[in-house]
C-alpha cells in the first residue's frame, strides 16, 4: 500500500440536551465533502507534513502545534510502545473545515490523521483505543478531553458518550427522516474561550432539567418517538451564556422556528447553528432565511445535511 486518502466529516456536538455526551456526524445531502482529508503516502524515512485547501491559511505557523502534526507523534510512541516503528511518511492535511465554527474542525484533523495512520500500518489500534488517542488531542485543543466530536466524526451517526464497560460512546438510534441545517456564520468562536465563559456550578434545578430533557430524549430515540424527541433538545448548561457569542441568535432561532424548524440550537460551541426540520421543503425554506440574516461575510455557508452514518472513511 503505498497511498491512502481518509475523509473525516463535519460533527454537531451537543445537539442541544447532552453538552459534552451527545454528538451526531453530518453530511451535506448534495454530496459535497464538509470535512477534512488527510493522504498518506510512504516515504523512504522521516516524517513529511504539508498542508492545502481554503482554510490552510488558519493554521497554525508553527507545524509542531498543527493538530496532524501531533496525531503523528502520538501515533507512533503509542506504536512503539507495543513494539511497532512508524515508516516513513508524508501526510497531506486539506483542511477544507473553518476553525472554530463548531463544526468540529480540529476533530475532522485529528480523526483523518489517526486512521490513516492506523489504516496504513494494518490496524494496531482497535477502534476504542483510537478513540482514546482522538480525545486526548481533542483535549489539547480545547482544555478538555471531550468526545462528542471525535467521536461521531470517527464512528459515524449520533454518538452517546457512554465512557464505561470498555466503550467511549455508543450509537443511538435516530430519526432518518430529518434534515439540518446548519449555518456557519463566518466569525470564529474559541471551543476553550467558549468553556470558560460557562458557570463552575449550576442549580439543583438546572441539573433536574438536564436530566429529564437528557433521559426523556434518549428514551424517545429508543422508543421512536419523534416529537418527544424533538421537544426534550432544550440547552440549560451551556445556551443561555454562549447565545451571546453568535450574531443575533434568540432572533434567527425565533425565525427559524416560526418558518416550521423543529429545534434550533448551538452546534458545538459555536458559532454555527443548527436547525432541525421535518422535511426538505422546510428545510430550503430556513436555509434561505438564514443565508439571508445569519451569515456575517463572504467565509459563511448554509448546507442543507443529514446524520452521516458512515464516519470517516476512505475515499476512493
Ligand atoms: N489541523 C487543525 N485543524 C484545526 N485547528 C487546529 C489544527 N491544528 C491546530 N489547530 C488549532 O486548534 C485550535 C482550534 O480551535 P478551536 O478550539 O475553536 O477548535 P475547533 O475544533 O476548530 O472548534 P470547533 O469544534 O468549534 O470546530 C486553533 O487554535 C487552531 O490553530
Ligand atoms: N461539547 C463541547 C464541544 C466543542 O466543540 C463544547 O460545547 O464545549
């Protein structure tokens, strides 16, 4: 094998009523790639990482802090460490995902990189223990080790971070029939600026809220019931003091709910919003309203998406 192309697409952390646990991958339903790719290709020794595509420019200057970069390193101490050596090789990261849009961004990086990696020196990781390394890298980005993007983006379709019994997260059922939006506004938010800003502590009532919106949604996706479902995604940990970092949002989420959105909230820590509908006619409905009134400059995007089932895999 002497090249391998990984695609490691968008994720929503959160969705609302599991900060930090829940997270679902996303996929465009016009096909295109909202997501990241890393190559790998053998060399004869050393180490080699480049970088392209449109957000190559917000990368770091220094190689050493890009997110790859590290991957790599982690990699292969972790290799070696069960008698492995890494080969030689060239990593190409095309960084096509905006920073700091909470659509996972250093997530789609760190996903590519590790299985290409894995995948290229025949699978010495199993999938947990890959997941482990994604969310230790994670965990250098942000201040903390959370798996509510690595993961979906690694395993495909909404992901319950269960961290126990020998699995990080498990696969949720969900509702196939629904449509995202998502709507990338331009303007960057900081995942580790966008935590401290959220309370030490909460409320006894906050904490009973959660766990009701949190247990009641769980059991809808078990037992399939949609509405139910929809009504429990309600954000009581971290909505309240991050809406104020994205662009007039009590007043686009109020639009987008008046245009027939079922929910609508904050993907990840921002600043892209999610929006979920019923059908495709709604859907294009509040996508254009907020390509419209959300997007702040040329940089911003509106797709129309649906939960991406597969994860990162290999393109052709
Ligand atoms: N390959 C990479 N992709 C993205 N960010 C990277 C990468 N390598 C290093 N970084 C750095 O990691 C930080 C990422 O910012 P941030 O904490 O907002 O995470 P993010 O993954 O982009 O957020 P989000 O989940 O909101 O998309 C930036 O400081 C960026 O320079
Ligand atoms: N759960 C994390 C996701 C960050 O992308 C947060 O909201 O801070």
């Amino acid at each position: 094998m002497t090249t391998l192309r990984i695609y490691a697409p968008a994720s929503s952390a959160n969705i609302n009523v599991g900060f930090d646990t829940l997270g679902a991958a996303i996929s465009p339903i016009d096909g295109s790639l909202l997501g990241d790719v890393v190559q790998i290709e053998e060399i004869e020794q050393g180490f080699e990482l480049e970088n392209a595509g449109y957000f190559v420019r917000k990368l770091p200057k220094e190689p050493q802090k890009n997110i790859v970069y590290q991957a790599y390193v982690l990699f292969s101490e972790r290799f070696k460490l069960r008698g492995g050596k890494t080969k030689g090789l060239r990593l190409t990261l095309e960084k096509n995902m905006p920073i700091g849009s909470g659509l996972g961004s250093s997530a789609c990086s760190i996903v590519a990189a590790l299985v290409a990696l894995n995948n290229f020196h025949d699978q010495p990781f199993s999938k947990m223990e890959l997941l482990e390394m994604m969310g230790e890298l994670e965990g250098r980005i942000s201040g903390s080790i959370h798996y509510d993007n690595v993961a979906p983006c690694y395993l495909g379709g909404v992901q319950l971070m269960v961290q126990s019994l020998g699995n990080i997260s498990q696969k949720l059922p969900f509702f196939d029939s629904w449509y995202w939006v998502l709507a990338y506004p331009g303007i960057e938010v900081s995942t580790a600026e966008a935590r401290a800003i959220l309370p030490k502590s909460y409320t006894r009532q906050d904490m009973i809220a959660h766990g009701r919106h949190l247990g009641s949604f769980v059991h809808a996706c078990h037992t399939g019931q949609d509405v139910l479902a929809a009504i429990m995604m309600k954000d009581v940990i971290a909505e309240p003091y991050r809406a104020a970092l994205l662009p007039n949002f009590a007043e686009v989420k109020q639009a987008s709910r008046d245009l027939g959105a079922l929910v609508s909230g904050i993907s990840g820590s921002g600043p892209t919003m999610f929006s979920i509908t019923p059908d495709l006619a709604t859907a294009t409905k509040v996508a254009n309203y907020l390509e419209n009134h959300y997007l702040q400059n040329n940089e911003g995007f509106v797709h129309i998406c649906k939960v991406d089932n597969a994860g990162a895999r290999e393109l052709g």
